[in-house]
C-alpha cells in the first residue's frame, strides 16, 4: 500500500474508504501497512470527507515517523486490538569486526528481502545496531532470511513484549533566527537559502505535527514536530530570547 505519483494517492485514499467501510459494516478493525507521511496526509483528506469513519496511527514506538492507520475504535466496537506491529533487532555477529552502519544501509538490506515498503516502519540506530519496526505476519520472514547488511554478517531476532527498548533523545541546539517562522527555523537549521527553504514548501515537503504545511510563513509553537522530506526532522522547543540586534535564540532538538 505504497503511493508515489497524484495517481497512487487517489487509488490509495479509495483503499482507505473500503477499508474504513469494512471496519464499519462487519464491526471489526482494519489496518493499513505503514504509511508515509504524504499516505498519511492522503489518509486525513479522504477521512476529512467521511467523518462518520474513526481511524488512529501508531507507529509502534513513542516518536515514529511512519505509522499505520487502524480503522475502528473501542467506543464502537466494544473491544480493543493492538495494532499488528512487531519490533526487530538487528545487530553483528561480531560487533568489533563491524561496519559503521547508517539508516540507509539497513533499510537496504532489508529492502533486498523482496517485501513491501509498506510492511516496514521507522529503522532506529543504536551504535552498530538498529531497531526496526515491522508488520507482524512479516518480521518472521525478515528474522529468517535477514543475515547480512552490507559485509556484515548479523542476527535479527523479534523483541520480546515488555522490553525496555533504548530512549531516542534528539540532539538539542541553539539558532539565532529572525522569526519563528518555519521557514526561517528550517533554513537555520539546514544551512539554506531563502528560495531553498520555500522550496520544499512549494513541494510539500514539509510536515508539522503529521500534517502537510504548505504555508511557509506558519509560526512554529513549542512542542511541534517537524519533518523535511530529504532532510530530516526535528522538535522544536520554542524561543529562549532576543540577541541585542532583536534577533531570536531558539532551541530545536534534532533527530540524527
């Protein structure tokens, strides 16, 4: 349940209707696989259009960038389900003799598998190990078939429920900005130029809380979370004052 093109959106936000419909119709849950974050807007313009329908995300950790939609709640249905997400781990056989892993490799690797894009969630690093958010009926076969990531040869083993997984802290930092306009925060923050910045908004590449933001001129809030599509996200934290030149010092906490 991948989308690319305007074309794939529209067939996507159809699926996200009869799922919606089946979820209401036989009084059960409906899940979607993952959904990026421009599915994910998909999916709030085609719920914004039947709002009898109830859907949630998850991604399955605190954090997640790509999340599941699950059709259905408590309230209508009378019963709770989980969504259907398992957490991997993926690391060395033999940790000193490893590569340098980076996100992108480890996606590859399992991108190599065959399986949906859908079917994989967010990929969190740990030193030369990653966390990996998966559906269900596919982590046994990523566990299986899962052994090597670039020249590294590696084990991949299902979390058990109630395990403590690692608390991913963004790193915090100060820019000194000319407003708390979006634009400005992502221009400081990434080293662009003005036309560089508007340009992924004219390109909707930009996300506050989940949702598409194509107003560059929106005043972050403290609490928003903001992801840049070939960049990276970030949580903004707000302003700590004015330099001497009435300029901003702001603080952003920045996911690596």
């Amino acid at each position: 349940m991948s989308a690319e093109t305007d074309k794939d959106l529209l067939q996507l936000k159809k699926r996200f209707l009869e799922l919606a419909e089946k979820s209401y119709a036989q009084n059960i849950y409906t899940f979607t696989g993952f959904l990026s974050m421009a599915e994910q807007e998909a999916l709030f313009e085609a719920m914004q259009k039947n709002k009898s329908y109830t859907f949630s995300l998850s991604g399955g950790g605190e954090g997640c960038e790509r999340q599941m939609a699950r059709f259905g709640s408590p309230e209508e249905l009378g019963y709770e389900e989980p969504f259907p997400v398992e957490i991997l781990k993926i690391s060395p056989l033999l940790e000193k003799f490893a590569d340098n892993f980076t996100h992108r490799d480890f996606l590859g690797a399992v991108m190599n598998l065959g399986i949906d894009r859908s079917t994989v969630g967010d990929i969190f690093l740990e030193g030369k190990s990653a966390w990996l958010y998966c559906t269900q009926r596919i982590a046994p076969y990523i566990c299986e078939n899962l052994n090597k990531v670039r020249h590294t040869n590696v084990r991949c083993e299902i979390v058990e429920q109630g395990m403590e997984l690692p608390v991913r802290e963004p790193e915090k930092i100060s820019l000194i900005v000319s407003s708390e306009r979006a634009d400005a925060v992502l221009a400081k923050l990434w080293q662009l130029s003005r036309n560089q910045s508007l340009e992924l908004f004219r390109t909707k590449k930009v996300y506050v809380n989940g949702r598409l933001c194509e107003n560059n001129s929106c005043q972050l809030k403290s609490g928003d979370r903001v992801s840049a599509r070939g960049y990276g996200r970030f949580l903004y934290y707000g302003a700590l004052g004015e330099t001497r030149k009435g300029r901003l010092n702001v603080s952003a906490g920045v996911y690596r």
